[in-house]
C-alpha cells in the first residue's frame, strides 16, 4: 500500500528548501563575514588616525 503524503507539508519544505537556497546564494553574492566588516573598519580608523597625526599646527601670523 502506497504512504500518504500531505501535499501541503510538501509543498511548504520545498518552499522553504527554495528560500534557503536563494538565501545562500546572496550570502556568497552580497554578503560579508562579521571578521572582514570588523577588519575594514579597524584599518579604516588606523588610515584616518595616521592621516590626523599628520596635519601641521596652524601658523602664528609675525
């Protein structure tokens, strides 16, 4: 005798097994790891202090 299937539950984990799919693949797309956002953000700040070390005081009119 043949199992029953709910088509619903079916349909829902093939809904859902799609989404993850999609999900995954803007994640390799568009998506960056929580270490490289933090590893752009420190140099960024090390660019701007070097940059801030720098400047020269400003001249006293003689």
């Amino acid at each position: 005798m043949a199992e029953i299937i709910n088509l619903r539950s079916v349909r829902k984990a093939k809904d859902k097994a799609d989404a993850r799919a999609q999900a995954d693949a803007n994640a390799v797309k568009f998506g960056r790891r929580k270490g490289d956002k933090a590893l752009e953000a420190a140099q960024l700040e090390k660019a701007r202090r070097d940059l801030d070390g720098h400047v020269l005081p400003p001249k006293e009119p003689e």
